[in-house]
C-alpha cells in the first residue's frame, strides 16, 4: 500500500482507516492534537512527553558539539577502513559498524554492550517496520523492556527512558537510513555529482541538504495513528476513535508539493519533509539523525565509488519502515580521491 502515489483522503474499508497521503493533510494530521498515537491515554501521553524532556537534555547543544566532532573523526576512521580493491557492502562494512559507534556516543555504552544489545534493537526495529496499525507486539514489547533494564543498569547510562530511542534509532533506523540514501547516490552518478557541488559551497547549507536526502530517502513510510475526538483534516471528516494512515512515502513525494519529486534537488527551496514526522510527534531525536547523515555523507562523499550490480538490493523491514538489505560498491578505477 506504500508505493501509491499521493491522491485523495478516503476511507478504506479493508483497513478500516482513513488514508491520508496528500502532503498537505499528511502535514496536517501529524500536527492535529485529536490525532495520536494507538495506546495513547492520559497517562501515556505523559510518559511520552518525559522522553521527549529526557531526550532535550541528553541532546543539548554542548553535547552535540562535542559529539559532532567524534562523529566526525570515527567517520573518517570507518571509511579509511573500506577496502581498497574488491567490492564491498557498504551496509555491513560501514554503515552498521559506525552507527554503533555513534549509539556508544551518544549513550556513553561500551562497543561490546552496543553488540550485545544490538539483537534485542533489531527486534524491536523489526517490529515497528513491519506494524500493520501501530501496535507494539508482545515479543517487541519483551525486547523492549530488555533493552531498558540493560541500559538503565550500564555505567555512564544518562536516561533509559531517552536511550532505548535513541539506541533503537541510531543501531537500527540510521543505517536504515543511510543505506537507502547511498544506493540512491551510487546508482545516479548525477545526483552524486549534485550533491559534491552542493557539499563545495562555502556555506553548504547541511541542515537541508540533510533534509532532502531524508525527503526521498528516509526509511520512515507510514504512520499509524487514531483520532480521540471529531476532526476535520481538509475535506475528511472523522469521528473519535476513527484509524487513520499517514502514507509518509507519498507525502514527500507529492507533486503539488514538490516539483520533480522522485529527484533529489539540492537547490530545491527550503521546505519541511515528514520524514521525521512534525508536530508533537517529530521525532525527538532529529537533531542527532541530521548530524549522524551528515558526519557520515562527509566523509564518504569523494570516495570514488561505482555500484557492484545493476541488481536493487533487497528490502528489509516492512510497510512502516524500511531499508536497502546491502549497498555493494566497489572503487572506481583510475579515479582519486583528490580529484573527485
């Protein structure tokens, strides 16, 4: 039901939910105060307002600066590391490698933890991707308090409640992420070109070049959510307790909304994709998921790669979310780092 393009708000009766792909009512839902998220009560809304406090600390402005920087380096390091012949996969060999590494950043965790818990994450991770409503499951929930316990219990832990988001996050969504961005780049040289220019200029601009990539790329594709009272978004009108389904793919793509919108344009003007949801419900972590994309994009971009296989890579995950299985690249001979 995903790969839809935009159309009309409607009921669906197979899903018993109000479908909402439209950037604009897209944009407005995830805004409404009436439209929430399933398990969503009194106090659970409460609960979800602490993480998001607990989540404003640990990201505070001198934390990321200070992580900016050893993102930075370890960056470097884990590209310096690809092989230099061959190809490679640049999921496996990079991406999941350093997004631990910035996990143990951010939560101040050792690597051996961040592998241990790792499993645990991508349960956790798989179960969001593949919801078919937004409900956590039993085994997603297990993982879940798992990942807390553990978390809570590890030296230098600053809040379980922030961390089991962020851990999940930055171990599982962001090579998710950055998987789905570099096999776009790889396999349009054009637009790896386009973004290299965009990278040159003196004030590149990263928070929307970051934006853009996130716009086409973000592993992010729907939302589920119910409304607890009457609302009105554009012409749907829905009654308290109503489903609804927010096809985010289809938002960020919406031609009435984003010209030449299957692209990345990095001139495109500023603009506000959902890829990491707005309103109350943006995610909390936002700030760290720009920075992470682009430390890595960084220092990868005058790698001179070419793809392995003309072959897309798999899917992994589900109509919630989902990432590329593997990006497999390989060094484009006679060409130098210096003069790409």
């Amino acid at each position: 039901m995903n790969d839809a393009p935009a159309s009309d708000a409607h009921f669906d009766e197979t899903l018993n939910a109000w479908v909402f792909s439209r950037y604009a009512d897209v944009h407005a839902a995830l805004h409404h105060a009436s439209i929430v998220a399933h398990g969503s009560s009194a106090s659970g809304r409460a609960i979800h307002l602490e993480t998001r406090r607990a989540m404003a600390d640990l990201l505070s402005n001198e934390r990321i600066s200070i992580w900016r920087v050893d993102m930075a380096a370890r960056a470097t390091d884990r590209v310096a590391r690809l092989p230099t012949a061959g190809s490679f996969d640049l999921v496996q060999d990079l991406f999941v490698p350093w997004s631990r590494d910035v996990a143990c950043i951010v939560t101040g965790i050792s690597r051996e933890l961040a592998d241990d818990l790792a499993p645990l994450a991508h349960d956790v991770y798989l179960a969001a991707a593949r919801a078919t409503d937004g409900r956590p499951t039993a085994s997603a929930q297990q993982s879940t308090a798992l990942l807390a316990r553990a978390l809570a219990e590890a030296p230098r832990a600053y809040s379980h409640l922030a961390e089991v988001q962020s851990f999940v996050a930055l171990t599982q969504s962001l090579p998710a992420t950055l998987a789905n961005i570099w096999h776009e780049l790889l396999h349009d040289s054009t637009q790896r070109h386009a973004l290299r220019e965009a990278a040159r200029r003196p004030d590149p601009g990263w928070p929307h070049i970051v934006a853009e990539l996130l716009r086409l790329a973000g592993p992010a594709r729907t939302i589920f959510r119910y409304a607890i009272d009457r609302v009105t978004i554009g012409a749907a009108r829905l009654n308290a307790h109503d489903h609804v389904v927010l096809m985010i793919t289809a938002a960020n793509t919406d031609p009435e909304y984003f010209a030449a919108p299957h692209r990345f344009d990095f001139a495109r003007p500023p603009h506000k994709p959902l890829a990491l949801g707005a309103g109350a419900h943006r995610c909390a972590g936002a700030a760290l998921v720009q920075l992470a994309v682009e430390s890595i994009s960084i220092a990868l971009l005058h790698v001179p790669m070419m793809p392995s296989t003309d072959k897309p890579a798999a899917w992994v995950g589900g109509d919630a979310m989902r990432g590329r299985g593997e990006v497999v690249a390989s060094r484009e001979s006679g060409v130098l780092r210096g003069e790409y």
